[in-house]
C-alpha cells in the first residue's frame, strides 16, 4: 500500500508541475542540452514586463478563489483539456516570514478529491511572488496582474521564460466583461484563443482526507 501511495504522489507531482504549478513541458527536457559550449546568455524574463496591480494590497487577495480559466501552452492541458474539473483555491497569509501565502487547492483527480499545499514566497516587489521548485531552474515566478479583489484576479506565472495566465473568481460565474479583460491579457502574451481552457462551474471539493494531501 505504501509503494501504490508513493506512485501515486509522483504521478501527481507530474501533474501539478504542468497542470497546476504551471512548471510547463519543457520541464521534461531538464538534463538534456544540445552540444558544444555553454555560453552565459542572460535571457530577460517576460514576467518582468507585466505591470503589477497598483497599490496591491496582499490581504485582500486572501480567501477562497475558483480557477475560471486558464491560458497556457501545456501539453498536459492540450491533449486533456477535456478532463478538467472544477478547482477552487484558498489563500491564506502565512506567520512564517519569508512565506508570504499559503495556498491549498482543491480538484479532483478519478473521482478522489485532492488537497495540493503550497507556499508562495515574498519578494522584494509588491504584487510579485515566488513558488521554489524542486531542483535547479524550476522557481515560478508569479505576479498579480489585476484584481478588484471582489470578483477577480488574474495572475500570470513564468517558469523558464514561458508564461501561463489564470483567471480566478471569488465565484464560479464570473460577468462577460471580465472574461473579455482576461482574454485581451492572454494575447498581449502571445498567447492564441486556442490555448485558452475553461473550467466547470460545479463539481468542486469542500476539503480532502490525510492520505491526499500533497505537498509541492
């Protein structure tokens, strides 16, 4: 039973990096370089381009939150999309001092309801957070594009210089004229309307048992 509960979590460790961490694909090609010699190119991160909320107030984005949408080019979310249930999320600050929100999210996974764990870090910039992979090279960077801190917020997370933007609601309906402000954010990201998925309004879980919790 141990060994099935070890696969298990590693299986979903896959699929949180791709799915929910919004580590994408080319986490799979970690190791593998092409030949010849390394050259220092310091590329310039896309996520520092994205203007932060103004006068982003961290308290306010506490709560619980449903994941309306999200825009990304992960294969995982492209040959699945189909398979996407209800998630909602709840943040929560954090009395450790270097961590700034913890978040649990919430989804199903064949029919069993999942706690994913997580914490985002502070950082020197306000609106900007920081999810520490595992291993080198595999941080996420987050910012908190825009919120009213009422209805919604859309966030954007770079891994590896790819970004994916979310779409959350404090309710699963979210007005037309919100979806239309997370699309045109999405295609200022060179994003197209193709790798745009939205989630189920219903079927969403109140909470998940010791034994699927997972800590990423």
């Amino acid at each position: 039973m141990e060994r099935m509960n070890t696969d298990r979590g590693r299986a979903m460790d896959r699929l949180w990096l791709c799915f929910l961490l919004t580590a994408l694909h080319g986490l799979h090609l970690a190791g593998v370089h092409a030949a010849g010699p390394k050259k220092n190119i310091k590329k310039e991160n896309p996520i520092d381009k994205i203007p932060i909320q103004k006068n982003f107030n961290l308290d306010q984005l506490t709560g619980k939150w449903f994941l309306i949408g999200v825009a990304s080019k992960c294969e995982y979310l492209k040959e699945n999309n189909l398979r996407v249930e209800g998630t909602s999320v709840v943040l929560s600050r954090s009395s450790t001092q270097k961590i700034a929100l913890d978040v649990s999210t919430l989804r199903k996974l064949d029919l069993q309801c999942w706690d994913i764990r997580q914490e985002y870090r502070s950082t020197k910039t306000n609106g900007r957070l920081l999810l520490k992979g595992r291993g080198s090279g595999n941080d996420v960077d987050i910012v908190v594009g825009e919120t009213d801190y009422q209805s919604y917020a859309i966030l954007y997370y770079e891994h590896r210089h790819k970004i994916t933007v979310k779409l959350y609601g404090r309710s699963s309906d979210i007005p037309d004229n919100i979806i239309e402000k997370f699309e045109e954010a999405v295609l200022k990201q060179n994003i197209g309307e193709d790798f745009i998925y939205y989630f189920p309004k219903y079927g969403f879980c109140e909470s998940a048992d010791e034994f699927h919790i997972l800590r990423a």
